[in-house]
C-alpha cells in the first residue's frame, strides 16, 4: 500500500478538498502512473454532487488521466517504466463476456469497474480517480501516450473524446449527412470536431450566443442558436444525426422536432432529472432516440491516435486540465 495525495468530496455538499488516500501495491498485472494531467469532465460533477444518487463517499473524482509510468507488476509486458500513459473511464472488467470479447468493456455484462465510485472486483472497496498524485491499474485498461504529444490536450480525449467519437462512429456519420452537435462544452467541443473532420455538415445547436463564433471556430458550418425561435424553427425536421451532450435537464421532444425522417438523436449527456418524452415525437418521421457509454479500449485507442493525426493541435479550450504539478 501507498499512500497518494488527492482531492475528494467527502459530501454532496462539501467542496474537494486534500485527501490521502490508499494505493494498493502494484499486482503482477498492474501498471502504476504517476498523474501529470487529469481533465475535470461535467460527470465528476454529477458525482461529486452527487447528482444521479449513486455516489459513495469519500469520491476522488477524474478520468481523463495522463501520466508517467512509475511501477510495473512482474508479469507487465505492454508498459516499462518512463513510459508516458493514459487511463480512462475504466480500470477493470469481466473480460470474459461477449461485450469484452469485442471491445466494448464498457458495456461489460458483469458491470464494468469505473475508475472513480466503481467497486473493485477482488472485493477490495471503491475506486478512486485521478485527481490525485497516482493511480495503477490492470495493464489491459492502460493506453500508450507518444510523449511528442501536447499531453494536457490529450487528456481530454479519454473521456469527453472517446464519448463522441464511438457513436459518431457507431451511426457511421460522415458525408453528406446533416448533424448538430447540441451542446458546446467539454464533450460538444470534440463532437464538433470529430463530426467535422468525418465529413459531415456540422451544426452547433447552443444556448449560449457567446460561444458562435467559438464554433465556428471548431469547425462547425453552422450555428444555431436554440433559444431563438427562428433560428430553432429553421432547422425543423432538418438533421439526420443529433448528439445531445447537455448536461442540465432539457426538453427532449423539442430537439426530436429538429430530426428528419429515420432521423436518430444520441443522448451521451446525462442530465439529472429523467425528462418524459412523447412517443407522438417518434412515431411520426420513424425517429431514434438512442444512448451511448464512453467507449471500450480498442476504440479509446483508435480515438486518441485520429484525433490526434487529424485535428488535435494542441487545443484544450472547453475542458479544463488539471497540472498535477499543483496538488
Ligand atoms: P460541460 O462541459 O459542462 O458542457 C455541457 C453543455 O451543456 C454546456 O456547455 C452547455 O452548452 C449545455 N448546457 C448546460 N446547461 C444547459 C441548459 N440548462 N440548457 C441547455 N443546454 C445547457 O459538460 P461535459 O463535460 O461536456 O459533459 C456533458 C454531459 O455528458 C454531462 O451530463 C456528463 O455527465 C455527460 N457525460 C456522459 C458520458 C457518457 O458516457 N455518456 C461521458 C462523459 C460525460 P451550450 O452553452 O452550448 O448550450
Ligand atoms: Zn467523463
Ligand atoms: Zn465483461
């Protein structure tokens, strides 16, 4: 055991605040990261609020993680020591499932351990994230980093990249498709951009004026801003793909009205309070409303390397990263 130093919320009502938590000694399999970055996503919020009621405390939030390798287990042959890597939403699964099998460790039927307020399937208690000094998990759930890369602006695609590009990617958006991309924070910024460089013609729906030119900015062809009712009007049965990343509660069937016929709406952001939806906003136009969870690891890996070829450039603005330098 070791013992790291981390920001926690020991309540829904107590700000972070300097933790030290227990490490467990690296295992045979285990690769031990020394932080050096950690994106804040809206989730940690969530939780730290705990805003879906799932939350165990004390919770050391963050997993958007990039760091040096410190300590290997014995039988580690992925990773030496020196090595930049990166962890994700997930440190542990079943493996053994047909959703493991494929890659989609997220979805694991056994229930997938989250790198923060997940359950450690040796038993051993909760999970802490990475707003702390260090963190280890099983090799299987680290990703390589190339230490060329600007690794404060690859944090960010470990969570809030991976979570855009797996559905863009699953509903094989591309050209000649219309998408909006609802919602320009952490999440919206990559989804904006992911869209852009798969060849879309890419919408912003925002209800923030200030951030139009910021869109345009990331790519997006167009903006609209949805508290306009002119502008929301314009784009009536318009788009073929919607992704919702908003994180407060929002009015479902008013964005179900902005997709065409077969049109499909991808919710990724997680508001707290569940909003009713009328299945009359389906039924006509035969819609989808459909959800989508992070990503597993071969994807994740996938994410990193095409975001980064294609249009990463350094740029971090919409999520901030904490330097582990500060803790
Ligand atoms: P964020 O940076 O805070 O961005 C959320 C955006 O939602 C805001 O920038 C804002 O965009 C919009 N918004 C906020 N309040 C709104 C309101 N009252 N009405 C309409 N729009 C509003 O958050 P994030 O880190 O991107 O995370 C977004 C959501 O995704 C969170 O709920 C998070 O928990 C969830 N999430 C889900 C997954 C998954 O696997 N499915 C993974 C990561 C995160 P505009 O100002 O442009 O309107
Ligand atoms: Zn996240
Ligand atoms: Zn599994």
């Amino acid at each position: 055991m070791s013992s790291t130093r981390s920001y926690a919320a020991q309540s829904a009502t107590t700000p972070l605040a300097p933790w030290t938590i227990k490490r467990r000694s690296p295992k045979p399999h285990d690769v031990e990261i020394e932080i050096l970055y950690c994106g804040v996503c809206h989730s940690d919020l969530h939780f730290a609020r705990n805003d879906w009621g799932m939350t165990v405390y004390p919770l050391v939030p963050g997993h958007e993680i990039v760091g040096r390798v410190t300590a290997v287990g014995d039988h580690v042959k992925k990773f030496k020591v020196g090595e930049i890597a990166g962890i994700g939403c997930l440190v542990d699964s079943c493996r053994e499932c047909d959703n493991c099998k494929e890659g989609l460790e997220q979805y694991c039927s056994e229930g997938a351990v989250f790198s923060y307020n997940g359950q450690e399937r040796d038993g051993s208690g909760n999970t802490y994230g990475g707003y702390s000094k260090s963190i280890l998990a099983h090799e299987d759930f680290v990703l390589h980093i190339s230490d060329k890369l600007p690794l404060e602006a690859v944090a960010p695609l470990l969570c809030a990249g991976i979570t855009t590009y797996s559905p863009l990617r699953h509903w094989k958006v591309g050209k000649g498709q219309k998408v909006g991309i609802l919602g320009l924070g952490g999440l919206g910024h990559m989804g904006v951009k992911l869209a852009v460089a798969m060849g879309a013609e890419v919408t912003m729906l925002s209800h923030s004026a200030s951030k139009a030119a910021d869109a345009k900015r990331l790519g997006a062809h167009k903006f609209v801003l949805t508290t306009d009712e002119a502008q929301a009007k314009s784009v009536t049965n318009y788009f073929d793909f919607i992704l919702d990343t908003v994180s407060a509660a929002h009015d479902y069937n008013f964005y179900l009205g902005m997709l065409t016929t077969n049109g499909t709406m991808v919710c990724v952001g997680v508001p707290p309070p569940a909003p009713p939806i009328a299945a009359f906003n389906l039924i006509f136009g035969r819609k989808s409303l459909a959800g989508s969870l992070i990503g597993g690891l071969p994807e994740t890996m996938k994410d990193i390397n095409e975001a980064y070829e294609r249009m990463l450039k350094g740029d971090v603005r919409y999520r901030f990263v904490i330097d582990m330098a500060t803790l």
